[in-house]
C-alpha cells in the first residue's frame, strides 16, 4: 500500500475503533459513572446522531479550507476529543468529548476518501475506496478487541488513551506523507449544495440508504439469530463474528476490482446476489453448519457493496465540489443502520420470529438492486447517445466544419454564405 494511502487508513481506523469500541465499555461506564445502562447507550447513540446532523453542518463550515489543512485539523479535534473523554471526571464531560470526536468523523471521513481517490486516479477509484473502508473493517476486527483488553486490565479511560495514540499517530503520518492538494473544495457552501441538485448523487444516497439498510437490517439481528435459531454458544457466535470480520475484509477488496471493472453493473449483481443470501440464510438458519456457510457468503457479499456505493457518489461529483456528497454518503450510512435497526425490531414488535427480519432486509435489498438496475441503464443509455458523455452528459465539441479542396491541393474552408452544390 502507498505511504499517503497507509496514513489515510490509520485515520479511518482511529474513527472506527473510537466509534465501535464504546458498545463493549458500557457496563463499565454505567458503573463507574453511576448512571443506567441506557443512559451509558446513548453516548453510542449521541455519537451517530452528531455524525448525521452535525457532520454535514461541519462540512459546510469548512468547504474553502485547503484539504490537507483541514485534514490536520480535525484529526487535531478528534485527538482532543479522546483525551477530554479519557479525563473526563463524568457523564456530561464524558457526552461532549463523544459529540466533539463525532463532530470531526464525517468531515475526516470524507476527506480520506476523496485524498484517496486523487491519489489513486479515476481508473482506480474503487480500489481506493475498498481500501480506506478496510480501516473501518480492521477497526472491528483489530481495534474494537484490542480497546476492550485495554479496559479489561486498566479502566475505559485506558481505552480513550490507546485511541488518543493511535490518532496521533494517524496526524503525524498524514502531516508527513498525504500530499497538498488545491483547494478543499472548489467554490465554498454555494458549489457544495449545487452539487446536491445533481439526480445522479440523490438517487447514489439513496441506493446507499436502502441497499446497506437491508444487509444492517439483518446484521443488527445477527447474534440473536445465531443463538437462538442456529444453536450457538455465546462463545461460538464471537468465533463467528470474527470470521464474519474476515470476510468483511475480503468482501471490500472483492469490491474494489468490481467498481473498477464496472461499477453499476457490479453494484446491480451484488445486491441481487445479497438478496437471495439473506432469503438462504432464512431458510437454512436452523442447520448449524448451513448457516455458518450462509454467514460467509453474507459478510463477503454485504461488505462489497462499500467501494462501490462510495465510488459512485465520487465518479458522479467528479470535477464538482465533492466533500459534502461524500459526507452525506457517510450519513446514509449511520441512516441505514438506524433503519436497520428500526425495520428488524418492528417486525418483532409485530409478533414475527428472527427468521422473518432476514427476509424484511431481502425485500429492502431487491429494492436497492431495482434502483441499481434502473441507474445501470441510464448510464448505458447515456453512454449510446453521441451528444453525451458517458459520465457527466455534457455535450461533445461540435463537428468539424466541411472542407472542400482549392486547386493546387489546398484545402479551405467554404464561405458560410455561400450554399454548397450537391
């Protein structure tokens, strides 16, 4: 991996696991803070929402900032963010210095994304997405068990001090590696929100919303389905949830080449293929050994989707003020988990068993692969028309005029008064 794209990963990876690790300290958090257990959620809860409302805020705030500056800073405030929350003496302190980090996450996040892109070229931009989004996978798999160790020997305030590090390192290693780039981006609040007029980047943060949303319906509801439904032990499902995690990383570089090769049509086939997985994993859930087959194909197949949903909202800015695009593209995200998390418990609520939320996130699925399979056309159809680009559409140099040839060879150009005889 390149240098500026290893530092780019280390700051994903800083994100990540700052974000996840919290949902392992809450009893710890919830004892020594003295507060409830659910009061200790919503610092899980006030990072996302931060996420999705003040992140795109942040962007906004931002857009004439050169990049890597930028990039600096708010891997500044995420590092101050992590050391308010390790010395925070309670629950409110602990509160603001989550919604501080989060406040840094979509920006930085975008960021990262965008730098990468540049530096890979537009040919590669798949793959430059596949491999920032593995920082995030890597969190879960590496960071989110390593935090726990830490507070399991020294405390969570231990685990907001490895993050602290990390991040740190993360600045050093951008300050020093991630090239400078020209301005952050290209025109200030008026260019970035032009940029959301465009149907191409609204219909790319829908699909983005409802295809993820179907595969974090059934995520949400994973390790209930494998315990009650599949038979598992507790300690059994965390060996799968880790297997899970490895297939995540296979899926996203498996997604990478995809985009690279063909990115709607890609996108198109891997959600069909997601939703006849998640009606398989329904049907075969009570057969241990069919659902941990089901579970692989499932992390490969969901987490392959990521390169190339991100790709899409790049190659559809290309040119155009991009950050703010990008950043709400990373707020579908936290809003397909919401609705993620929303559909499975409503159709518990409504008396159906586990097995059924896997077939809700199917139909949810199907949707993103109709909305996928409609914009694949499009850009087929758009591709066939002569006056057209295949990316942006915009009209191609008119044609030369018709030149006849004088006596002796030369060649000129006809009076345009002057109607030529057939």
């Amino acid at each position: 991996m390149p240098a500026p794209l290893f530092a780019l990963v280390l700051s994903v990876f800083s994100l990540g696991t700052a974000e996840s690790v919290i949902a392992g300290l809450l009893p710890q958090l919830s004892t020594d803070l003295d507060v409830s257990l659910s009061q200790a959620g919503l610092l899980v809860s006030g990072y996302a929402v931060a996420i999705v409302v003040g992140g795109p805020l942040v962007t906004l705030m931002t857009s004439r900032l050169p990049r890597k500056p930028l990039l600096i800073g708010l891997l500044a405030l995420f590092v101050a963010g992590n050391v308010l929350a390790a010395l925070a003496p309670g629950y409110g302190v602990l509160m603001t210095a989550r919604v501080l980090s989060a406040l840094s996450h979509c920006t930085l996040f975008a960021l990262a994304l965008i730098a990468a892109a540049e530096i890979a070229g537009p040919r590669k931009s798949g793959s430059a997405v596949a491999r920032i989004i593995i920082g995030v996978n890597l969190a879960t798999i590496v960071g989110v068990p390593l935090g726990l160790l830490l507070a399991q020997q020294w405390g969570w305030r231990a685990t907001f001090w490895g993050v602290t590090v990390l991040s740190l390192t993360a600045l050093l290693a951008c300050a020093l590696l991630v090239p400078a780039t020209s301005a952050g981006a290209g025109g200030g609040v008026a260019a970035e929100l032009s940029v959301l007029r465009d149907r191409r980047v609204r219909v790319a943060l829908l699909l983005t919303v409802v295809g993820m949303g179907g595969g974090f319906t059934a995520f949400t509801f994973l390790t209930p389905l494998l315990e009650r439904v599949s038979g598992f032990s507790g300690h059994q499902v965390t060996l799968l949830l880790f297997l899970f995690g490895l297939g995540s990383l296979a899926g996203g570089a498996l997604g990478g080449k995809l985009a690279d090769r063909a990115l709607m049509g890609s996108l198109t086939a891997l959600l069909a293929v997601l939703t006849v997985v998640l009606v398989a994993f329904a049907g075969v859930a009570p057969e241990p050994v069919a659902a941990v087959g089901a579970l692989v194909v499932f992390s490969i197949v969901f987490f392959a989707l990521n390169p190339g949903l991100g790709a899409r909202i790049l190659n559809s800015v290309s040119g155009r003020a991009p950050t703010l695009a990008v950043a709400m593209s990373i707020a579908s995200v936290q809003t397909a988990i919401a609705l993620g998390s929303w559909l499975g418990g409503r159709v518990l609520d409504l008396g159906h068993g586990l097995r059924s939320v896997f077939l809700a996130a199917a139909v949810l699925t199907l949707a993103g692969c109709s909305i996928a399979w409609c914009e694949w056309r499009a850009d087929r159809r758009a591709s066939r028309t002569p006056e057209s680009t295949p990316l942006t559409g915009a009209a191609t140099a008119p044609a030369a005029p018709h030149l006849r040839t004088a006596p002796g060879g030369v060649r000129r150009r006809p009076p345009e008064n002057v109607r030529t005889q057939k």
